[in-house]
C-alpha cells in the first residue's frame, strides 16, 4: 500500500466519527436544549384584547422538571404550559434556564391566579403560586406587562376546559 492510498482510508475513521457525534449529539443534550415543540393553541383574554400564542404542554413529571431549562431563546409568540394534573399549591425555579421569564400561575377554571413578573434566570429561589393552581405558562420576560396582562385574565386552552 502506498502513502498515496493511506491517507483517504486513515481519514475515514475521522470523518465517521464526526458524523456519528453529529447524529448523537441530541441525545447526549439535556431533553429539550436543542428542539422544542409540537406546540399547541392557547390564548389569553384580558381586558387588552385576545392574545394567541403556540406552547409546548409538560404532562409528565419528566418534562415539568425539564421545562425550559438549557434554552436559549424562545419565539416571542412561543410558551410552555405546565400541567400538574390536580389543583395544588405549587412552586417554581429558574435553574438551569437561562431565559428571563413571566410565570402566570392558573387556577383549574382557567383564571389567572397570579403573575410572577422578569423572573431571574439561573436562580434557585422559589416562586409561589401563592393558591392551589392546576397549571403553570411561562412566557418570555415582559410579555405581561406589554400586553397588560393581569390576575383574573382567563387561559384558554383544552386543559382548563369543562373545570
């Protein structure tokens, strides 16, 4: 075999090693740090109108504790609705997620039972329903304020429906 010849046969481990790490690389990510979706319909009706946004629903507690975690940015109409299945008082944290965040803490008939407003990303303080909920949406920081969001506004959304 002639130098010639070996070098495009050495190179073809290399090459096969970076596609299989391209391949793999989503599955040795955190879940959800490199795709997120399929989404799903909700709106908010407040007093400034009917605001529509497509978010990802967390039914499990696999996905309630990923969250929003290791993600970088989110589409400004984007959010992530978290079902905890029965009406709670529940608590929320911003570890490991780097996106400042509005939470809006839903009561069971779909009412809003309160608004935790920029909360800070990377923090481990929790973040009180303040009242037994039965699901949480976060939306980026600021999303309430500019769209005069406020206790008592109603989600609408499947979850909330026949409550």
């Amino acid at each position: 075999m002639s130098l010639r010849s070996a070098r495009p046969v050495a190179a073809l481990p290399r090459r096969l090693l970076a596609v299989l790490v391209l391949l793999l690389l989503p599955a040795l990510a955190p879940s959800g740090a490199l795709a997120d979706g399929p989404f799903e319909p909700l709106t908010i009706a407040s007093r400034t109108g009917q605001h529509s946004f497509q978010v990802e629903v967390m039914r499990d507690d696999a996905g309630r504790a990923q969250g929003l975690m290791f993600r970088r940015a989110m589409a400004p109409d984007r959010g992530m609705l978290f079902d905890f299945e029965r009406t709670a008082p529940v608590s929320m944290w911003m570890k490991n997620t780097y996106l400042p965040l509005d939470m809006l803490f839903i009561r069971a008939d779909g009412t809003v039972a309160r608004i935790a407003a920029d909360t800070e990303p990377l923090s481990t303080r929790t973040i009180s329903s303040g009242e037994p909920v039965l699901a949480v949406l976060e939306l980026n920081a600021g999303t309430a304020a500019r769209l005069g969001l406020r206790a008592g506004d109603r989600v609408e959304h499947p979850l909330f429906r026949g409550r």
